[in-house]
C-alpha cells in the first residue's frame, strides 16, 4: 500500500521519436534533458498515453497515471477529475509537423466519447533564423477554399505563415489550423489530449514507412475560420516583481515565465495543479510541512493541489523556470 505523498513530485521526462524531429535540442537543453536522438518531443507531465513516472523518492518509477488512479483530488483537484488535465512537453523540430487541428471538448466528445478536446500555447524556446509558424488561412480563404486547395494538391499556397522567434508566445484555441516549422525548439502546454485531425503531411511517409493517415472529414468538421495571428502580449503579474510574465491565459490553462535571483511566492494561490519546468539555474522549492527541494536546470516539478502555498528561492546565479497551471473552466471559477 502507498502512502500518499506529502509534498512536490519530481517527473522523469518521456521521450517520443518522431518523423519530424530535429537531430538535436539547443544544446544547454540537451545537457540538462539527455534527450536521445531523433527524439521530436520531451513530455514532461501526462498521465494519458505516454504517462511521467516519478524521478525519486518512495514512487520513483510509478507513473502520473497510476497516481491519478489513487489520489486524484489531491493531485488535481476540482470536482470532476477524470484524468489529469495538463499536458506538458517540449518539441525539437526539424521538419514542418502535419497540417492539423484538434477538436473543442463538445466535439471530442461527440466525435470520439473523449472527456477533453485540446486548445493549447507554444512558448518558442529557441529559433533559428527564418522560422515559422502555420496558424489558420490567408484571409479571405474560408472552409470551401480549403476544400477546393485539398482536391487541387496546393494547400501550401492558401496556409497563413507567420514568423516565429525566440520568445514569442502563440495561442492556438481548440479548431485553429495549424503547423509549427522546421527550426524550432516549443515549450507547449495544453489540455490533457492527444486528438489530432491531419489535412495535410506533406507528402511524407511515416517512421514506419508508410503513409500517415489523414482525417480530412473529420478536420472539416472541427475547424474554425481563422487567418494568421501575431504573438501574445505577455502581461507584468505584479509590478512588485517585474520577473513574472503571463505569456498566456486559456480558459483550461495558463502559462508564466518566471525569472527570479531571490525568493518567488505565487502572487496569487490558485487551486489546482501546478507545473514548473526549470529553463536555467536553480534552487530550493519549499511546501509547509516538507523539506525543502533541490531544483536544477531542466527538471519538472508537480506541485499538487493539494499544496495550494508553495514558493521557490534561487540560487545565486538567479533561476528562470516557467509555472504552468489550470484555467478557470477546471477550477470551477467560470469559463
């Protein structure tokens, strides 16, 4: 029988190889994740599909789904866990991924009997020169102009590009077409799904040789009239520490950027789960009643809900880490 845990759980990463991936992460990235090679995304925290074991301690090796099984309250919170309701990841990218789009809740679960369906947020962590992003149409190219490129082969020419550089931050709502490009490193957050819809992938066979299946009806269906879209303007959460930056606020998710030398306590104790994934540096992070954890450069924490006051101190060489935590359609606090 396990005990439940009292404090912050430290995940091991999970690393997927895909078609698309570049042959390796920046290297301060590299040092700090080990990621093999050909490795397209890190998933830092899932308990679906491919789900993040504990790193160490008494639950090392025992994964968030298992967990989510045994204390899904404490660990998530809200009134209707059905899983855990984040999906964390960073993806390494070489190629053009397919040209999708993910379906809203009420269409996942129409279409597929799933619980969530998934809008999600890239964070560009790092791009090389000339990089893009696809995000929806050239304006004026509506769901019949999409369906007329696809019959005619020239989807490529109807695809709104829109630059991609280190820092900038892009919303992209569940039924918003959609590619990231060849040169970029993303930190991503997400609703817990992995629905996905291709238009379009390139012409390109899959790892195993054949050709990826496309889902052209059902991507139809979800889509929603959208053209290109400019980053998001990150928000100052309080001027009392300029360090900490909302890059973006989902109903299901939020994203900061926290850049500290010092101590940094939530300015706001939100319920709910919270993820932290360390970018540079490190520190202690501290929870009332525990010991107080050492932090290093790439390691993700789960700080449960069941641990709504937390706070982080730096080391000397300061810390950049980013919090990532539900909106407010899980915690129950409007939609």
């Amino acid at each position: 029988m396990m005990d439940q845990p009292t404090g912050p759980l430290r995940l091991e990463p999970v690393f997927l190889p895909k078609i698309w991936a570049a042959e390796d992460l920046p290297p301060e990235l590299n040092r700090a994740l080990h990621v093999p090679s050909g490795t397209g995304e890190v998933w830092l925290a899932s308990d679906r599909h491919h789900p993040t074991p504990v790193a160490e301690g008494e639950l090392a090796g025992i994964g968030l789904d298992e967990l989510m099984d045994r204390w899904p309250r404490w660990l998530a919170g809200g009134d209707r866990p059905v899983g855990f309701p984040l999906l964390f990841k960073v993806l390494s990218i070489g190629q053009w991924l397919s040209v999708q789009v993910h379906p809203d809740d009420q269409s996942a679960a129409r279409l597929e009997g799933e619980p969530w369906g998934k809008s999600e947020a890239w964070h560009i962590l790092a791009a090389e020169q000339d990089s893009h992003i696809i995000h929806g149409l050239e304006p004026g190219i509506g769901r019949d102009g999409l369906a007329q490129a696809l019959a005619d082969g020239r989807i490529g020419d109807i695809l709104a590009r829109v630059p991609a550089a280190a820092g900038d931050t892009f919303h992209l709502t569940a039924g918003t077409v959609h590619a990231p490009g060849p040169g970029l490193t993303i930190l991503e957050i997400q609703q817990s799904s992995d629905l996905t819809y291709r238009f379009y992938d390139w012409d390109r066979p899959g790892l195993d040789g054949a050709m990826r299946e496309l889902h052209i009806d059902k991507a139809m269906e979800v889509m929603r009239d959208s053209g290109p879209a400019a980053p998001t303007r990150s928000t100052l959460l309080t001027n009392d520490n300029p360090g900490v930056e909302l890059l973006v606020e989902d109903p299901h998710f939020y994203l900061l950027r926290i850049e500290i030398t010092g101590s940094y306590t939530p300015p706001i104790m939100q319920s709910g789960p919270r993820l932290l994934f360390v970018l540079a540096g490190g520190g202690r992070l501290m929870t009332p009643g525990c010991v107080p954890l050492t932090v290093t450069c790439g390691q993700t924490w789960l700080i449960p809900a069941g641990l709504p006051e937390w706070s982080l101190d730096s080391d000397a060489t300061g810390t950049v880490f980013f919090e990532a935590g539900c909106g407010p359609a899980w915690r129950g606090d409007g939609a």
